[in-house]
C-alpha cells in the first residue's frame, strides 16, 4: 500500500459506530499505538512531513523499525505518505490521527504531573 487512500477506505463503513467494519478500524488503530516507537513517529510528524531518514534521525532509529512503523500507521490511516521524486514523505492524518494524539498526550501529561 503506497498511500492512505486505500487505508482510508478500509476505516469506512457506513458513518455508524456499530458496524463490524468500524469496529475493526478502531481495533486497528489502537493496535498501532500500542507500540512507543509508533507513538512517537506520530509526535515526530506533528511537526510537519518528513522522509525516512529524517525520521531516523529525529528518533535514531533504524530504518527498519522506522519503515515497518510507518507502514503499520498507514494502514491504521494515521499518515499519508506521497513521492516526491525517490523519496516517500510522510505526514499526519490529522483528521485522523488528531483525536487519538490529544488522548495520548493528555495521559502523558497526567503521569508526568503524578511523577512530580
């Protein structure tokens, strides 16, 4: 899959939150963030798009668990990714992706607030 929009269709169903189908798509996204280095590819492309070795970089990381990170948030419909010549950028859904990144972020900031 070298787009979102086949990841998109697969969150589909019909609008209704009781459809096997919707269903699935939210056990999909759950199961992609229940990984940290996914979580923070998320964090990372808050702050706009970037390519593989950027990623890898940012979070040193190799590119396999970068690449195989990605791929996994693609298909949840967490980012989008386009060529621009012989690199593929990623960006975040945030239509998506806003949602569960606010809920993730407010429990970061509750622990970090219980540690003190």
């Amino acid at each position: 899959m070298h787009n979102g929009e086949d990841a998109a269709a697969n969150r589909g169903g019909n609008g209704q939150g009781g459809t096997s189908r919707g269903k699935s798509s939210r056990l999909r996204a759950i199961s992609a963030l229940t990984n940290p280095v996914r979580v923070e590819l998320l964090f990372c492309l808050c702050d706009g798009e970037k390519n593989v070795s950027k990623l890898m970089k940012v979070l040193n990381l190799g590119q396999t668990r970068v690449s195989h990170g990605l791929r996994t948030l693609m298909i949840a419909g967490f980012i989008k990714c386009r060529k621009d010549r012989n690199y593929r950028i990623y960006s975040l859904n945030t239509e998506y992706a806003g949602p569960y990144l606010m809920a993730i972020d407010s429990v970061r900031w509750k622990r970090s607030r219980q540690r003190k």
